[in-house]
C-alpha cells in the first residue's frame, strides 16, 4: 500500500479529483475539455497493450492503475503517483485496473517548452547547470500541492465563466510545481538552453514535422550541433531509442491513424508517410501491431464497438 493513501489529506484530495471527473464524464474514451490543454479519460474495461503518442502533458491518475512502455522499459501509475512526458514519445500504454463498478479515471494536462522554460524563470533556486541527459519520462509520487492544483484546475469546468481567468494561472501552477518535485529535474533539463536534453528536444520537433521525409543521420546532427555519435547516445537517453527508430514508430503510428480514419488502402498510407516500398511498409507494420495494415484495421473497427479507446488517436490515456 502507498504511503499516500496513508496520508488523509491526499486521500481525500484523490477522492475528490474521481468524483469530479466521473460526473463531467459518462462514457468511455478521451474528452476534451472547455480547458484546451486539459482531457479528461474514463475507461470502465481493462484493455491490451494500446500503442499512442505521449505529447509533453501531466497525466494524472484519480482512479484505477496503468502500465506503460517505452523502448524496453515500463513505468507503472496509479492514484499514488503521476507521469510526466516532457518530450513527445511513441509509448505503449495498458490500463491494468478498470471496471464498470470503479473506472479508471484520468486526467491530462499538456504543456509546451515555452511554459516550462517561462516557469522555470520563477525559480530562482534552482540554477542553470548542465546535467546528465535523463528520459523524457517520469513517474513521481503524488503529493498535496500538486493534487490540489489539479482538483482546482478539473473543478474549474464547473464553473466555466472564470476558465479564461484562471485555468492559465492553475496551470503555471501545476508545471511550477511540477519543475520543483523530486523529478523536476526530467523537465528542468529541457528547459536548459546549450542542454543536451534541449537540442535533443530540437530534433524530435523536427521528426514530428518531418516524419514523412528521408533526412539523414548526419542532418539530425547538424540540427542538434552534436556529431552523430553523441546525436545517438543522447536521443536514446531521452527516448529509449534510436533517431530512426523513433522516426520509423511515427510514420506507422500516423500511418495506422490515416488507415483508420480515413478508409486509404495501404499502398496510399505508405506513401503518405514516407516509404517508398509497399512492401516493406506491410511488413513493417505486421511486426508493429502483430497483422498486416487490413486485417489490422479490420480488427480494430470491430474493437472501436467495445472500447473507445481500443485505437491510435494521437491522445494520452
């Protein structure tokens, strides 16, 4: 048992936050909320391995447990704990605690390196000093201030004349919170201009933006203004992979999307996010998601009547 469901104070606060997302909530899947950067996530099932891309964001449990991998490494959540991505990251996510009785219970709140960074200004304490490169990915122990500014935050769509007014200073909130916690450090490093971790995020911008081109190794370098050596070595302390491999994940996630949501056929989703050989795509794809791109779809359609959130959205859970 977590030594925060010890602690009446949080215990109460975690409550709270479940009820509240359970009444603005009634049915599975993601929602978006009057708060633009704040998703609210209810699932009443436990479910496979979901493949999804964590943008930067808070992921907050109120309500259930969830595992989820980067590369060869797991993270595991619940209400004791919160997740932080401060990159963008090609996760697969499995809620492991769910039911109709108790839901799981999510919610999410993005943010952008400009945020970080402003917040981070605030902060005379803590110094600009160069560090290890450390995982864009972090699990932290749940703790008071930062739980009820997220409460403050959620309860605000209650009341949703003062979201204009408030939600952007429950936010600065919540990250400045977030950069002084134990694992502050995993965001601080992204806001360290000349970082590692800075130019790396540099890079993953670039992917995302570019996922569908062919760029080499060597351009990822001079982006980053690192040889390709250390280009290799601090991508993969940041996201648990390599350029290319990170690349490889966005072009068959997206191209999944476009399957999905727009009924292509395979050759069109391959080319539409970079290959050139259908060939090579399909075969890909099968050792990405286990089928080949039409049967997988074909299960997924099926999938998408008894779990909304049985598919790639792009969103966080």
């Amino acid at each position: 048992m977590s030594d925060n469901r010890l602690n009446p104070a949080i215990l109460e606060r975690q409550q709270e936050l479940a009820f509240k997302i359970q009444s603005l909530v009634h049915t599975d899947g993601f929602h978006q909320t009057a708060i633009p950067a704040l998703k609210l996530i209810r699932a009443s099932t436990t479910t496979e391995p979901l493949l999804s891309l964590y943008e930067p964001s808070l992921i907050m449990i109120a309500q259930g447990s969830k595992i989820v991998n980067l590369g060869n490494e797991s993270y595991y959540y619940d209400e004791a704990t919160y997740l932080v991505a401060s990159v963008h990251l090609p996760i697969t996510g499995q809620i492991i605690q769910a039911s109709p009785e108790k839901p799981y219970l999510c919610a999410q709140l993005s943010f952008s390196t400009e945020q970080i960074i402003e917040s981070f200004k605030q902060i005379s304490e803590l110094q600009m000093r160069k560090g290890e490169t450390e995982r864009g990915m972090a699990v932290s122990k749940t703790n008071y201030p930062l739980l009820d500014a997220v409460v403050r935050l959620v309860s605000l769509l209650e009341t949703p004349e003062h979201i204009a007014a408030l939600s952007p200073l429950i936010t600065s909130e919540i990250i400045y919170r977030l950069l002084q916690d134990e694992q502050g450090r995993h965001m601080r490093q992204f806001a360290m201009m000349g970082s590692h971790a800075h130019s790396i995020a540099g890079v993953i911008g670039y992917i995302q933006s570019h996922y569908a081109d062919h760029f080499t190794i060597q351009e990822l370098g001079q982006i980053a203004n690192m040889s390709v050596s250390a280009l290799h070595l601090h991508f993969k302390k940041v996201t648990a992979m390599s350029p290319l491999q990170y690349q490889k994940l966005i072009r068959l996630q997206e191209a999944r999307r476009l399957l999905i949501s727009e009924g292509i056929d395979a050759a069109e989703a391959a080319f539409r996010v970079g290959y050139e050989s259908t060939t090579q795509f399909s075969r890909e794809y099968a050792r990405m998601f286990g089928l080949p791109p039409i049967r997988d779809v074909k299960r997924l359609k099926n999938s998408l009547t008894t779990h909304p959130l049985f598919h790639y959205t792009g969103n966080t859970t």
